[in-house]
C-alpha cells in the first residue's frame, strides 16, 4: 500500500533518527548517506576565512546544507554534480562547502559567533535541504536556492553567480534572457483558481480558508508537470481544497490587488518577495500575513506534505518543518503505510 503526501527534501524517518541519536552503519556513516565529491572542500567552518580564500581565487563560497537520506540531495549529487560539465564550472568558480542540517560541528559565522551546524542552518531559516546559498565577496548571499533545481536551470545559476550577473539583472531577468528548458509557451489554468483580475485583499477579508498563491511563467516545463502531474491526483486536488489557489504569472506587467491591499504589477511583487524560480509556492493566513513558501522542484509527496503543514496550521506549532515530515513519516510507517519520497 501506498501514500503520497508531500514536500520537503528529507529522509526516512530510520536514516534521520539514527543521525539524531549518533546511530552508525556498518561502514561508520549515517543510515542514508550520500558521498560527497571529493573536491568539496575540506572547511574548518571559519566562513569568514573560507570567503577570503575563495576571493583570493578569483572564486564564491557556495554553502550546501544537505542531511543524510535525503533523496533531493542524493539527485543533487548525482545528476548534478555528476555531470562533468556542471561539476567542472562549479569547480572552477566555487568552493563548496557542505553543512549538516542537524550536525554538531562549529561554524564561525561572519559576525565572529560560534555555533553548531544545526544552530547556524537554523538562524538561516533553512527548512529545505537542499539548500544552497551562494556567497559574494563580502558574504553576503546573493542567491538562494531553497530545494533542487534541475541540472539545466541549476546550470544558468552558476553562470549568474559566477559572472556576478547580480549587480546587472536579476536572476528571473536572467532565466528570462538564457530561456533554460524551455516548457510549452503557456500558463495552465485550472477550475479552483481564483477570477482574475487577482483583489488578493478582498479575497482576505470574505474566506476562512489560507491563500496559497502559484508563481508561475509561461515558458516553465516543471510548471508543465505540476499541472499534468501533480495536479491531476485526486489526493492533491483534494488536499488543495483547503485553501483559496490565485495563480500568478510571475514576469507579467499586469496589476494586481496584493494580500497587504496594494495595487502593483505581478513581476513587481514576485520581485519583492525574493521569488527567483517557477514554480514558487507562498502561502498566507486570513489576515494576508506570508506563512510559508516553497520553492524549487517538487514531487507530489512533498507537496502534500507542505498543503498539510499549512492547512493544519502546524506551522504555528512547529515551527520546523523537517521535523514535521520526520514525524509524519513516522506516524505512516508504523501504521504500516509505505511512504516513498520521490513519488
């Protein structure tokens, strides 16, 4: 029997309680471990020192928060990094360095304070692994990339970063003018969407239920597959039910009413809430109020998991949502239930 239930970009449960109790395999690494390429580099965690020395090679620090089980991550390793290619030019123009989500080693962050991997992740907001952010010569991230990204678009990231791009465009500007894996040239509509024009404000005041709000563009082939796949699952239609769906062309100069009561043009908003890749997933409350988002690409497990996260208002409980999934995912396995990850 199975269950698909949705988004995050984890581990079975058995891999992330073995990891949390300190629990070894047979060859002394964590149930789920993925191995990293070598050239990875061997950090002391002193990112200060590590954004320095990169600078000094003409390079960018780029830091990997991974967590062993992790399917995303193991796709990240393999499809990615295992395309000669794309390992090539992240080698040549990034030091990578890989970060345990729920690790215990000593970072020192910019600001001189030490903390653990999993406090530094924390202080981050890091929800997702994998998770990517893409340092500049001061620090600072200039991209942050909260999930995998397939090798094609993951491929235009690195030509940003690398070539500094940021102070010229920004990165949906970019994608815009690489037009990587180009999908069908239209957006998708669907019956639960809300009538356009959008008025997200007066929606607010009128409906209990939460706003999810669908960033999309019309040249987008996961965009393609969330609605030929996802959305044509009855366990996810079902679930999407819960909430009030206005979908968005993220690059249109069409005005639309925002949650807050604003009235501006969609690709001014998306700008404003940092969305950087489509589809992007933002969810609000009944007071407009963003609650949580997703981004990058998903499979119907996790985005089940996400509309549950935030329908059930667990969100206000827990506030991690790696640990909900982990909890969940337990909670299905001694029911019996078989719950894969990847569907």
């Amino acid at each position: 029997m199975r269950i698909l239930i949705v988004m995050s970009l984890l581990l079975s449960v058995q891999s992330l309680l073995a990891a949390a109790e300190g629990e070894l395999g047979k060859d002394l690494v964590n149930p789920g471990y993925h191995e990293q390429p070598a050239w990875f580099k061997e950090s002391f965690l002193d990112l200060g020192e590590d954004v320095a020395e990169a600078a000094a090679q003409n390079k960018r620090v780029l830091l990997y928060f991974y967590q062993d089980g992790c399917p995303y991550c193991a796709k990240l390793l393999e499809d990615n990094f295992g395309n000669a290619r794309i390992a090539e030019k992240t080698r040549k123009h990034f030091d990578v360095i890989a970060i345990n989500l729920w690790g215990d080693r000593e970072v020192t962050g910019l600001d001189a304070q030490v903390v653990t991997e999993k406090n530094f992740a924390e202080s981050l907001r890091v929800q997702y692994t994998p998770t990517l952010l893409f340092l500049n010569e001061q620090g600072k991230a200039v991209v942050r990339l909260n999930g995998y990204y397939e090798p094609a678009k993951f491929d235009v990231v690195l030509d940003y970063v690398s070539g500094k791009q940021e102070t010229a465009m920004t990165l949906s500007a970019y994608y815009a003018r690489r037009k990587p894996a180009a999908g069908g040239g239209k957006l998708h509509d669907e019956p639960f969407f809300l009538p356009q024009p959008l008025r997200l404000a007066d929606n607010r005041k009128q409906s209990w239920r939460p706003l999810l709000v669908l960033f999309e563009q019309p040249d987008c082939r996961p965009c393609d597959e969330l609605h030929q796949d996802s959305f044509n699952r009855q366990h996810l239609v079902t679930a999407l039910s819960a909430f009030d769906i206005a979908q968005v062309d993220m690059r249109s100069p069409t005005a639309l009413q925002t949650p807050d009561g604003r009235s501006i043009p969609a690709r001014q908003w998306a700008a404003e809430l940092g969305l950087q890749y489509a589809p992007s997933m933002v969810y609000f409350d009944a007071e407009g109020k963003e609650v949580f988002r997703s981004e990058a690409w998903l499979k119907a497990f996790h985005l089940h998991t996400v509309l549950d996260y935030v329908a059930t208002g667990a969100y206000l409980q827990q506030k991690n949502f790696q640990r909900f999934v982990q909890h969940r995912a337990e909670i299905l396995r001694e029911k019996g239930f078989e719950v894969d990850l990847m569907e």
